[in-house]
C-alpha cells in the first residue's frame, strides 16, 4: 500500500521475458537421482511419503513419481509451511485433490509443527489399505521420497526428536544432493514401531516446462550454478511483482516497487556489504573505487527468499 505503482507497467515486458511457453529444459538428473527413484518402482510393503516445498506444493511435484505410486498408500508432506503463504493452503489443498491426493500434512520440520500427524496417518493408512494383508507383526516401513534439497533428511531427524527423543540420524545441508545413497532403515518411533528409508533427491528425468524447472531452482532442488544466479534473481523478482510481495522494497532501502533486477541487486549489494575496493589507475595515479559484486548480491537475494527474509511466498 503507498507505493508507486511503476512495477506494474514493467510487469507486461518481464512476463514476456519469462513466458517461457512450451519450450524444453535440460534436466539436471544425476546417477545418484536415477538409484534414488527406482526404489519407488520396487514392490514389496512400504508405505510412501512423498515430501515436497511448500513454496512449490503442485510445481515440485514428481510426474513419474506421481504413476508410480498407484493405489500404494502414501502421503503428501509439504514442508517449509512457515515459509509459504497460509492464504494459499486452501486453494492448493483444492488443487491437489483434483490431482487424487487427498492426504496432505504441511510441516516444519524446524519446529515439528504438524510432524506429529504423520505417524499415526501412516499406520492408519497401512492398516485399511487393502493392499496389504499384516500379519501380527506392528512393524511399519515408510520410504521417504522426495525433490532435492527439500527436507527429506530433516523430516526423519524431526520425528526421531518428537517420537523417540534422540537426535539426528540423517545428515542434512542447504545444497541439493547431501543424500546420495538409499539408507539403511532408520527407527523414527516405538509405538507404533516404524522405520523411515531416506533416499536422494528425485527429480524427473525431463521437466514438463521452463518455468518448472525455474521455480525448483529457486527453491533450491537445482544447484544455483546450473541455471545461473543473475536468471534466478531476476525470474524471483518477477514472481515476487507478479504476486505483489513487496517486502523486498524495505528490506533492500528501495523507494518503490521495480523491475529492473539490475536495480534491486545494487540496493542489495549495498545494503548486504557486498562490494569490493579496487585501484583504478588514472591520469593523476591510483584512485580507490568501489565496486558491487552483483553475483554475490543475487546470491543474497535468493538467500533472503529461501530464508522468509522476504515474505512468505507460494509460487504456485
């Protein structure tokens, strides 16, 4: 409110430069992916939960993933709710159970809000699924599945903290890609005994579309150098505008709303210390100037977003 509405007529020319169409994009699918997604293909008695970015509950999902689960009993996690927009749940919740997913837990896994739904939906899910015919063992396998980078590791690490009182079990990271192998089972609960597999980060072989694929990378299920930090900046700017997210404006010492990247990274450079002093031979000699590293300050940007420094925000 107050502010300038300039954003807007920049708006039109930005959408065109992200109107990416139906134009393909190179997937990144390293070995370690393709290992990770088979394990949803194997049959056998595991129930799936199927763990996604709130930021991207529909973008982020895993079209193969999504045939290959079938009838298996499953549940959709979307962690990071305190970073996406809790206006949107019930226009998201609609949306997925078109797509037939009724089960929906929003998480975080930093403050185990919600976590304590999950076991108990699993062992219900299990014990009226006709798929499986228990025998007097309680026992429950539960394979974690997921995009990188989206909190697989920490979703286990949580429900260990809630239901067992003990501590990690999974190492976690910032980075896509920390988990490269399908581990052992780990135990997350004693009653109901249940064990969790984490596994790598999946993600299709081939994206359905551009914008997909860019919105993963912001969210960071693609590492930063594969897509480029300056595109990634400047398509976050875009969404943020498009959705009228303008914490950015503070934040940054801007007087308006923009969408000019190459501006807004300038005020982040200054405003985050991301600069350098440099000598610049002249005509008189040496003269200290100082330069804004943009690379670094489009780091900061996405940083800011990934961290809820800049709103609470669903790209979907």
């Amino acid at each position: 409110a107050g502010l300038a509405p300039r954003w807007a007529e920049g708006l039109a020319a930005a959408a065109a430069r992200f109107d990416f169409g139906g134009r393909d994009v190179a997937a990144w699918f390293p070995r370690h992916m393709a290992k990770g997604e088979g394990w949803g293909e194997r049959g056998g008695r595991w129930t799936v939960t199927v763990l996604n970015n709130a930021h991207i509950p529909l973008s982020g999902r895993n079209p193969i993933l999504q045939e290959v689960l079938g009838i298996r009993p499953h549940i959709l996690v979307l962690n990071k709710m305190d970073l996406a927009d809790p206006s949107r749940q019930p226009v998201i919740l609609e949306r997925l159970k078109q797509q037939r997913c009724s089960h929906v837990v929003f998480t975080d896994c930093k403050h185990d809000v919600n976590v304590k739904k999950i076991v108990p939906l699993v062992a219900k899910l299990v014990d009226n699924s006709p798929r499986y015919h228990r025998a007097e063992s309680t026992e429950y396998s539960i394979l974690v599945i997921g995009v990188p980078n989206v909190g697989k590791s920490s979703l286990i690490n949580s429900l260990r903290r809630l239901h067992l009182k003990k501590g990690k079990a999974t190492p976690v990271g910032g980075d896509p890609g920390v988990t490269k192998a399908v581990l052992t089972r780990i135990q997350v609960c004693e009653k109901p005994l249940m064990y969790l597999v984490d596994t790598p980060g999946v993600l299709a072989p081939k994206l359905g579309d551009v914008e997909t694929g860019m919105k993963l990378a912001v969210c960071g299920a693609i590492h930063d150098h594969l897509v480029g930090e300056d595109i990634m900046a400047d398509y976050l700017l875009y969404a943020l505008n498009r959705q009228q997210q303008f914490r950015y404006v503070q934040r940054y010492g801007l007087a308006e709303a923009c969408d000019d990247i190459g501006l807004v990274l300038k005020h982040v450079a200054l405003a985050q210390g991301r600069t350098q002093k440099v000598k610049v031979l002249t005509g008189t000699g040496n003269v200290n100037m100082v330069m804004l590293n943009y690379p670094a300050a489009a780091y900061e940007f996405l940083r800011d977003f990934r961290a809820g420094r800049l709103g609470r925000v669903t790209l979907d």
